[in-house]
C-alpha cells in the first residue's frame, strides 16, 4: 500500500528510543507498508537490520554534513515498491487513523500531498508493540497532554509517485522552508492539497535539539530567518491548520482547491470538505512576489 521513507538522527539515547518507536509504528499502519531509511548515521545499519528495514547509507550532503531533500525524494521515489509514498520525520508515531485517511485520499485523486499537523508528547520508554492497546495508550496521551502544534509543524507528507520527481531545490533537512514549499509545488502542480489534521493523530515524541547548531531555534536564531523571496510559500502554514481532532466525532476530511475564495462548501462526491483560497490583491512590481511557479505542463511562470 505505502512506502515510507525517512532521514534519521544518530541512534544513541533518548532519540534511540523514540526514532525506534516511530519506525515500529509505521510497520504496523499496513501488513505491505515498507521503511527505507536514508543516510550512514550511527546505529541506522545496525536498526535497519534488526527491523527489517531498507536501508541507503549514501546520501548526498552539504560541506557541513547536512542531508540535501532532493537526492532523498528522487530515490524514494525509484526505490519504492508502492505508488503511494510518506515522507515521515523520524519522531513521529503513526496510528491507524493514518491509513484510513489515506485510503479515502488515494481514493478520490489521482494526485495529491496529505499533510497535517502533529501533537506533541512526551515519550522516555520503547512502546509494547505486542499490546493490542498501544495505539489507543498513545492517542490517550496525546489528547490529554492537549498540545496540537500550529500550522507549521507539519511532519509528513503522502504523495503518490512521481509528483516530486527531479523539481526539488537544493533544500536541506533540518532547516526551514523546504516543507512549506513542498505544500505550494503540490497547489501550483493542480495537485489536491489535503490537510489530515483533524482525523489525523500524528504524534510527536519531544526530545532536545542538541543536534542542531542553535538548539532548539526561534525566530531570532538566523538559521530560521528567510527572506520572503526565498519562503513566500509560508503562507500556506495559514491554510493548512484545521480542527481539532476528536476521535469520537471523526470529523472529514479537507482539502484545498485552486481558485476560489477560502470558504467552505460540501464536495459532490465524497465525505470531504473544500476548502479553496483566493489570491490576496499584492503589487505587482513588488519583487517579493516575483516567484517562479510550475504549471502543469512543466514550463514557468512568474506567480
């Protein structure tokens, strides 16, 4: 049904226990679904062999070690043995809402990026994956701990094969603007935008950022300061963000479609909500909106 694919931090401590958990839960979203972990890190050889797990220590790298995003998409996307394919950051625990909300999604467009936002918990022990329960435990946890991040933490991101192919910019992972953008490539692209996060419970494992040169940045940190010619794409963190999840309820599902006000209307074919945004009237001559965008037929235009 699906491929995963995901970059690792080094295996060692508290980020061993909850990159292990994460990679575990994907296994358990479909009895088909298949990992490839990309990069050398420590422990990633050694992880992939105990579980089973695709694994593709080379990965093309900046002068200062830090993974490039494209070279990692293109070879998901010749690797994979399914047309369905998630990028997933390496904390993340997935449940089965996950694949059931993919399913309706794949379902009704033939393209399209499901993304949401994730909950944020605190997680120090491996999971009991032998429990039957575990799954309903950790969606538990992370509705009492009640901390459901703002439109910018989105970590996954399903597409069906092909849609990111050889268009991806030099970004590199762990540094800002590569997510957003992979949200505006897919609009520009005609593709269905679909945002989970209100059937979704992505949760999120917290651990330090010790790996990171500034810790865990803020605004004031200069690695997260991005010229809006660089990230105007950062409006869609503005769009992306939804409901509240509430299991009980299983609210639909909603998604973004060109050219209309942002507004909300009844989809004829399918339990799904539409959710279309307007342009914003702007300046033309202003140069922070001369961006370039693909059309569907693969030529540029200036946006």
């Amino acid at each position: 049904m699906i491929t995963f694919f995901t970059t690792p931090k080094p295996f060692a401590g508290h980020i061993d226990v909850i990159q292990r958990n994460a990679l575990r839960s994907w296994q358990r979203v479909h009895p088909d679904a298949e990992i490839i972990l990309f990069g050398d890190d420590a422990g990633a050889a050694e992880v992939c062999r105990e579980l089973n797990i695709r694994h593709v220590p080379q990965v093309r790298r900046n002068a200062h070690g830090t993974k490039y995003l494209a070279g990692i998409y293109d070879q998901a996307q010749e690797l994979a043995r399914h047309e369905i394919l998630c990028h997933v950051n390496c904390d993340i625990l997935l449940l089965e809402d996950f694949r059931e909300a993919l399913t309706r999604v794949a379902g009704q467009f033939k393209q399209f990026l499901m993304a949401g936002r994730r909950w944020d918990v605190d997680i120090h022990e491996p999971l009991n994956f032998s429990r039957t329960e575990w799954p309903a435990q950790v969606r538990d946890l992370a509705l009492r701990t009640n901390r459901q991040r703002p439109a910018q933490w989105i970590d996954y991101f399903a597409f069906r094969r092909g849609l990111y192919r050889g268009r991806i910019p030099e970004f590199v992972i762990g540094r800002p603007g590569w997510d957003n953008w992979l949200l505006w490539f897919a609009h520009s692209s005609g593709a269905a935008l679909i945002d989970a996060s209100s059937v979704v419970c992505a949760v999120h494992q917290n651990h330090d950022y010790g790996y990171h040169p500034d810790g865990e940045a803020t605004g004031d940190s200069p690695h997260w300061k991005m010229p809006r010619t660089c990230c105007a794409t950062m409006v869609f963190t503005a769009i992306i963000a939804t409901g509240w999840y509430k299991p009980s309820a299983a609210p639909p599902i909603r998604f973004l479609r060109r050219g209309s006000v942002f507004s909300m209307c009844r989809a004829r074919s399918a339990s799904a909500w539409v959710c279309a945004r307007k342009e914003t009237p702007r300046d033309e001559d202003d140069p922070r909106h001369r961006l370039q965008r693909p059309d569907r037929l693969g030529s540029r235009r200036a946006l």
